[in-house]
C-alpha cells in the first residue's frame, strides 16, 4: 500500500454544508477548488490507482471552532478534481470514478490553523 499527501492552498472560500449561496456564487466557488486539485495532483504527478482512500485534513486560518465535516463539499470538489472528468469537465484522472468500487471516504478531519488555509489529502491505495 503506498500513500500520497496533496496539499492543496485554499484558492476560494470553504464551501460549506450550511452555505445558502445562489447556484451561480456556489458554482465559481467549486470550479476554484475542483480545478485547484486538479492543477497540484499534476504537479505532484500523482500515479493513476484502480482503489483508493482518502481522508480529508481542513487546516483553517483561524482558531475558531468548526465542524470538519461541514466542509465535505470543498472535499466532494476536489475529488471531483482529482478523478477522471466526464463531458466538459476535466479530472486528473486518480481513479477512473468517486464511486465506492473505487473510493473509500473522504473522512474529514480538523487540523491545525495555518498562515495560508489548506485542504490536505491523503491518498492511500488499495
């Protein structure tokens, strides 16, 4: 089993599970992450996996509490990022889907607040 750390700097606001934001606003918010992934797995040259599990490591620039779990959405659009596209919108190609024949997770987790906010990956094969 090998494992793979993605660090990817927060290029937009978190997307969040409580966010009531107009489709359009919530749309540019998960393009920015979506296409963030995809642009730091490409420069990590991250291997192509048949299986994989991901947990999702939210390191905020703050020390105010929050639930790491409202913040699936931003992990849901990296996924997105990271697994190969469909149509117009273009994957990594990571898995060939976020299914569960293919992906286990992602487990949010809290970490530590940072200067410059994160989402870290970590990507371990199966």
């Amino acid at each position: 089993m090998s494992t793979y750390t993605l660090e990817i700097p927060a290029p937009a606001d978190w997307i969040s599970e409580n966010d009531r934001l107009y489709w359009a606003q919530r749309a540019k918010i998960v393009r920015a992450w979506r296409n963030a992934a995809l642009i730091y797995a490409r420069q990590a040259r991250l291997p192509k996996l048949e299986r994989a599990h991901i947990t999702a490591t939210v390191h905020k620039g703050n020390r105010r509490a929050y639930d790491a779990h409202n913040l699936m959405p931003t992990a849901k659009a990296c996924i997105d990022g990271l697994v190969t596209g469909k149509g117009k919108v273009k994957g990594y190609g990571l898995l060939p889907d976020d299914s569960n024949e293919h992906l286990t997770g992602p487990d949010m987790r809290a970490g530590e607040p940072r200067e410059v906010p994160a989402l870290v990956l970590t990507i371990t094969q199966l």
